[in-house]
C-alpha cells in the first residue's frame, strides 16, 4: 500500500542498523560469487522465523554490488547471531573464506551503526512501508514532525 501523505516512523529505544554486502569483482566467476549471494537468503528467512532472535526487518537491492540493510534490536543481538554455532551465518562464513578468502573474485562488506533511541530522522512520502517505516510505526509527519528538525528534537509522542 503506497501512503501518499508526508510520513514518519517511530521506533522505541535503541536500535542497530547493519549494512552488509558483496560485489562481484569477476562477473564470469558465477561458481564463485552465486554461493555467496545465495547464503542470504537462507539467514534471513531463519531471522524471520525466530523474532526472539532481535532481528527487525531488512530491504535489499542486488547489482554488481548488493546492499542490504538491516535493522536488529541490539547490537549483542547481531554479534550473537554472527557467533551462533546452531545458525546459517556461521557456516556461510566459513565457506566463503574455504572456496573464497581473499583471492579478489567476490567482496564483502558491512558497517554497523548503533541508534540511539531519537537519534534518527526519517520521512516517507508516496511510499509503500520501507525501511524504518516496515519495522516501525508510520505516522503522519505534520505538526512538530514536519521538519526534519522538528523529527529529531520535537514532539516525541
């Protein structure tokens, strides 16, 4: 459903967002980077699956070089899922550094960003649920929450 008005989200607390991704430095390695994009998709439907585990929600673009956002509870969440023996992260991990490491065909990244509960701002206009606006709860930003300054030091309730 596209929300055509001006909308926010809001989120209790504190929370992490996790950027992480690959880029396919030899296109024509398929055997190589194919394994790599293909382990995602099996961590995320185990995080859906266990929402005791802290992640929130994610959105993914897939090109030369994919990005995923991602959004957990708490950054212990995330770096326990990273060390979980019983989860896909471990093994995937493992592989790529088994089939891969550092011989330059595939790349991965990721950056770690710890929120501060109202240390964020965002704003939403003719969008479907996205982002914060999915794992959150969308608002109309009016009022206080018009400005992008106002969503950062106004009105939080």
């Amino acid at each position: 459903m596209i929300h055509n008005a001006r909308m926010t989200s809001r989120i209790d607390g504190d929370f992490v967002v996790f950027l992480i991704g690959m880029r396919i430095n030899q296109p024509w390695a398929l055997h190589k980077w194919l394994s790599v994009l293909r382990s995602m998709p099996r961590m995320i439907r185990e995080l859906q699956t266990q929402p005791e585990l802290g992640f929130l929600g994610a959105e993914n673009w897939v090109g030369r070089t994919t990005i995923m956002l991602q959004y957990w509870r708490s950054l212990d969440a995330l770096l326990a899922y990273a060390k979980a023996r019983d989860a896909e992260h471990l093994p995937a991990w493992r592989a790529f550094n088994q089939r891969i490491g550092t011989d330059g065909s595939v790349g991965i990244w990721h950056e770690t960003y710890c929120v501060h509960a109202g240390g964020h701002e965002n704003v939403y206009v003719n969008m479907p649920p996205f982002g914060l606006g999915r794992i959150g709860q969308l608002v109309e930003a009016g009022g206080t929450l018009a400005s992008a300054s106002g969503r950062m030091h106004g009105d939080p309730a």
